[in-house]
C-alpha cells in the first residue's frame, strides 16, 4: 500500500476552531430560551397550541 495519500499523524485540528464548554452551554441555553419563546401552530386550524 502506498503512502502516498496516508494523512494518518499529519492532520491537526484547528484550535481557533474549537470552543469551550462553557460556550457551548451558553449557546445551548440560548437556543432552549429561544424555543421557549416560539408560538407553535397546529397546522391543520391554525390554533394555538
């Protein structure tokens, strides 16, 4: 087998990228408050649920 398109050990993440896990529950946190906030309708009348 040629390794010539092995990446195996070259590749490394990108850390600018990567967040922490307290931002990550921030944005879990504002999603759920967001939600919270969405007025769902029944499709079929159009009432409130």
């Amino acid at each position: 087998m040629s390794p010539h398109f092995c990446k195996v050990g070259k590749i490394k993440p990108n850390f600018n990228k990567l967040i922490s896990l307290k931002e990550i529950e921030k944005r879990i946190s504002n999603f759920v408050e967001d939600m919270t906030k969405v007025d769902f309708q029944d499709q079929k009348n159009g009432a409130t649920i």
